[in-house]
C-alpha cells in the first residue's frame, strides 16, 4: 500500500485528527531563508553559553549595531529588565544599538555592560560630545543553580563574547545561549509577507505555564506552522496517557518568557511598541498559564528600517505586520519546545524524523 511522505503524513493526520485550526490570514508567504531571525535585514545574532563546573546559562546578543527602532512590552509580574523606560515611546532616545536576552536572572543584566563594551570599542552608539553611549536594553530569565551552583551566571563577559560571535547565519536554536538553562529552550521563525517585508521572532522560553495542551499533547502553537516546518505527528495515546498522570512539576518560583520580535519595514517608535504588544499578547495562544505572578514575559519590538527616510507604512499594512509578529512569536515558541528536546523525549512517537 502507497505510504505518505512523513512530512505530509503528519500534515494530513493532525488535520484529520482536527488538532490544527487555520490562523487568519496575513499576506504570509513562507518563511524566510532561515526561518530565523537573521532573515529581517540590519541583525545579526550571537551566543555565548556555559555548561558544567556549575554552569548552565548563557546569553544571547540580537545585534543592530547602526541603530534600530525599539520599545518593548511587559506583561510578566516580576520582570528583570535594563533601559526599558528608554524605549517607551515620546523620549529623546528611539533606536538601539543592541538587545541582549539571558540567563541569570537579575545578576543576567550585567551582560548588557559587555555588549556596551563591545559596541564602543567600535565606535557604534549614540553619539555626545566626547564618544558615544551603546544603547544596549536587556532582559533576563530565572535559570539560577541549574547547573548547580547559584553563583555560575552570565556577567560581563558573556555579553562581550556573545556579541563578538554575532552573525547573520541561521540562529542556533535549543539550548544555546538565553536558552542554554531554561526550562524549554530557545527558538526563532520567521515569514516574509506578501508585500516582501519580513517578520521574524526569537524567544527564551521558561514558562511556568505549559506549551503544550495537556488533552491532546500537542504544542498549543502547532496550528500556526508553516510549509511543514514541525513536521509533527499525533502523539501515540499512551504517550499522552502516561503524560497526563505523571506526578505534577515542582515548578521554580521564578521563570519567564523572554522574546524579541523585527521587521524590515519603516515603522515609528509608537508602532514598534504595538507590535511588540500585540506579539506578547500572542504568547497566550501558544503557552497556558501565561503572564503569571512569577513569570517575567517581556517582548522587544525591532524595526531595522529608517521610518524617516520611507513613506511608512499603511494600516492595513501594519496590521499584517502585528499579526505575523504574533504567529512568528507562537511558531519560536515550538520549535524552542521541539529544539530544546524536552517534547521529544517525552512524545517520541509525535517527533517521528526529528529525533
């Protein structure tokens, strides 16, 4: 008997099985090269991790050293972040020269302090009398003693290294830096839309709350994939099964979703901070609880084209831009799940190829 291909198998049988539901249209085409977030022009994306002798964490280092749009949104209710009052928009400052998501929690932002170094050896930042001031925002995820030893978190150096191994290559997913210590892992997408810009998403994730919906053990964002790009199957009932009645989590007391979400299309600090927004409220449709007393769950908002130099961009425009951060965030979110390797070894049956 002719047998599917398993990529189309798993398409065809999680649709039947009635487990996928159709997001609302966005002018989405594919996703872009890397499916990362280097596919959004103007960024590039460095790692740096340690695990053993203590260690497991690290820090990732988003890139624009010429200076991008940025603001940020957070829904979490104990945040850790650094010059997040930068971005609100209606202030002097508009553009960053570097965002860094990391482990360590609060002890985490120090690794904003080696980006800084990094970027001003180089002569990137804003620009006063005497030199120029990187402007280098940060957000941190609580991933303290899980190597062992509370005192093993990122500092300065971490930042400096990381940004000294940025690239525009396809970003490392799984447990590489801000992703290296958390609970899931880290994941990126991206998707270029009809009128040729480009959205893309990167996310430490370190929820509280789950990914995955615990009735049909499928991760809750698998409905927003692309070309395939899961490539999962429906997970075998006993698996599901024995998932269910397994002793529940001693969750940590602290955690966080922490995230990043870019365009290359002209937008204005105001319209950043939306998209940022409308990304972090997306975050609900891919992991339940979210937003949690105990969760940090920041998005920053990145623009890599000059919105003074353009025509901007139409409403209608703008609202496809949103709703694409929104899914890119949700579609990081699983393959963080996926990369990270906790689902896998858990439904090995829903992996089929990718184990």
């Amino acid at each position: 008997m002719h047998t599917a291909p398993g990529h189309l198998r798993a398409r065809l049988s999680l649709a039947a099985a009635a487990v996928f539901l159709l997001p609302l249209s966005v002018g989405a085409q594919a996703p872009g090269r890397t499916n990362t977030l280097t596919d959004v022009a103007g960024i590039r994306v460095g790692h740096y991790q340690r695990v053993g002798d203590g260690y497991r964490t690290g820090t990732t280092v988003v890139l624009t050293e010429q200076g991008a749009t940025a603001s940020i949104d957070v829904q979490g209710g104990a945040p850790g972040t650094r010059e997040s009052d930068l971005l609100v928009p209606g202030g002097l400052v508009t553009q960053a020269h570097a965002i860094v998501l990391s482990g360590g929690s609060a002890y985490g932002l120090d690794s904003a302090t080696g980006v800084m170094r990094w970027l001003e050896e180089r002569g990137h930042g804003f620009a006063i009398a005497g030199g120029v001031v990187p402007i280098v925002p940060a957000s941190i995820l609580f991933d303290l003693g899980r190597g062992g030893d509370f005192s093993k978190r990122p500092d300065a150096e971490f930042g400096y290294l990381a940004a000294e191994a940025a690239s525009e290559g396809a970003v490392p997913m799984g447990r590489a830096g801000a992703g290296t210590g958390a609970r899931y892992g880290l994941g990126s997408a991206s998707v270029v839309l009809a009128n040729g810009y480009t959205v893309a998403a990167i996310v430490g994730l370190n929820s509280a709350g789950s990914p995955v919906n615990p009735e049909t053990c499928v991760p809750y964002g698998a409905f927003l994939e692309i070309d395939g790009e899961f490539s999962l199957l429906p997970p075998d009932p006993a698996e599901c099964e024995a998932a269910r009645n397994a002793a529940p989590r001693r969750g940590d007391p602290f955690n966080t979703t922490i995230a990043l979400v870019a365009t290359d299309a002209p937008m204005d600090q105001t319209q950043v901070h939306r998209m940022a927004m409308v990304a972090n409220s997306g975050l609900a449709r891919s992991i339940r609880p979210v937003h949690n007393l105990g969760d940090g769950d920041a998005v920053f908002g990145v623009a890599t084209s000059d919105h003074a130099a353009g025509a901007g961009v139409s409403r209608q425009e703008l609202q496809a831009i949103y709703n694409a951060a929104s899914d890119a965030l949700g579609r990081a979110v699983v393959h963080a799940l996926l990369e990270g390797g906790t689902y896998c070894a858990q439904f090995p049956s829903a992996c089929g190829d990718r184990r």
